[in-house]
C-alpha cells in the first residue's frame, strides 16, 4: 500500500505550528464579496497596512481599572438604569469568537437564601491593545447584553444606537483577528510579558 502524502510524518518544526483545531471562522455569515476582499488582503500582505491607516493608534485602557471606569461611563450615558456590574475585568481565557466577542455573564448566586443576580463583563485581553474604536465596539456589545440577551434584531438596533458604525468596527474587528490568526504580528503592541525577543542586555 502506497503511503499517502497526508500519512507521511511532519517535520518537527512543522509540527509546533500545526494547530489541533480548525481556525474559527471569523468572517461566518458576511457577504462573499466581502470575506474575498479580505482574504485577498491577507494573502498579498496588505491588511495590517490598511487596518493600521485606518486605526492608526492603540488606546490607552490597560487595564481592569481603567476598564472599569471606561465601562462605567458608557453605561452611565446609554444604559443609566440597567442595573449594577459587578465586575469588570479584561479575561486571557476567552476566546474572542466561540465566546461571542467577550462575555456577558448574569450569575446567580445564593446569599443569604436570596438568588442574587451578578453581572459581569469580561473583555477578551486582545482588546488591550487596540485602536479605541475597537474597544468601544466590544463595550458597546457587551452593554447592550445588558438589556438584550440574544444576538437578534432588538440587540444590534441598541448597539447602533450606542455607536452608529456599530457594524463596519465589528466587521474590521473580524478582519483583524483573521490576519492574526494567518501569523500576522499584532498592529497595536507587542505582547507585554511572555515574550523574550530582544537582544541580551
Ligand atoms: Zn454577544
């Protein structure tokens, strides 16, 4: 029996880039003219140049504090009345996709025999370091969860009402997160820690 191409070992160096799972897909459900355009991009090297012309600077919310108070003020001008969070926080165990872009979390717990309701947002850490436009996208999804449980017409009709390009920063978002899942390096920062690429001192 011949052996196929497929059977044949992989190199080592091979190997510790293969992924175990498919990628997600992050363009799922869009227009094909418009995952083509970006795919397109992605092959002949040119998105992280039109993102970066696009957005051409990270923000500044890096942390949970700051994300907090960043959160705090966009709820108090859209969502006033939508009941207290709990907690807010940037999550490294989230995947930003499979988890519907951040989560959002209405716990219930037991205190004192009463069922107490906890909200939570928790944003994925790619986040941290991204243009402002694309934070605020994340935010503006995870508020409008508040009020909104399911990804229906009711919910991205609150989402445009908190950011009007709702749809175009969700789509670029995706665009993103597929060039750095094809091994592009990050636009907006290198990773802080866990990474050790410069030249001995
Ligand atoms: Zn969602």
């Amino acid at each position: 029996m011949a052996a196929g191409r497929a059977r044949m070992p992989a190199p080592l160096f091979f190997l510790s880039s293969m992924r175990p799972k498919p990628p997600p897909n992050y363009l799922a459900g869009y227009p094909a003219h418009l995952v083509d355009a970006v795919h397109r991009l992605i092959a002949d090297g040119s998105l992280g140049k039109a993102l970066l012309q696009k957005y051409p600077a990270a923000h500044a919310v890096r942390t949970d504090k700051a994300l907090y108070d960043y959160v705090q003020a966009m709820k108090g001008e859209y969502l006033r009345n939508a009941g207290q969070l709990s907690k807010v926080a940037y999550d490294s165990k989230l995947r930003v996709i499979s988890q519907a872009l951040g989560t959002h979390t209405a716990i219930s717990r037991v205190q004192g025999g009463k069922l107490k309701a906890k909200r939570e947002i928790r944003v994925a850490t790619v986040f941290r370091e991204t243009p402002p436009d694309f934070l605020r996208m994340i935010v503006v999804h995870e508020l409008a969860h508040l009020r909104e449980r399911e990804h229906d017409k009711a919910f991205y009709q609150l989402c445009q009402h908190m950011a009007p390009d709702y749809f175009q920063l969700e789509f670029d978002l995706r665009a993103y997160l597929l060039y750095l899942d094809a091994g592009g390096p990050p636009l907006w920062g290198p990773p802080e820690i866990g990474l050790d690429v410069g030249p001995a001192d």
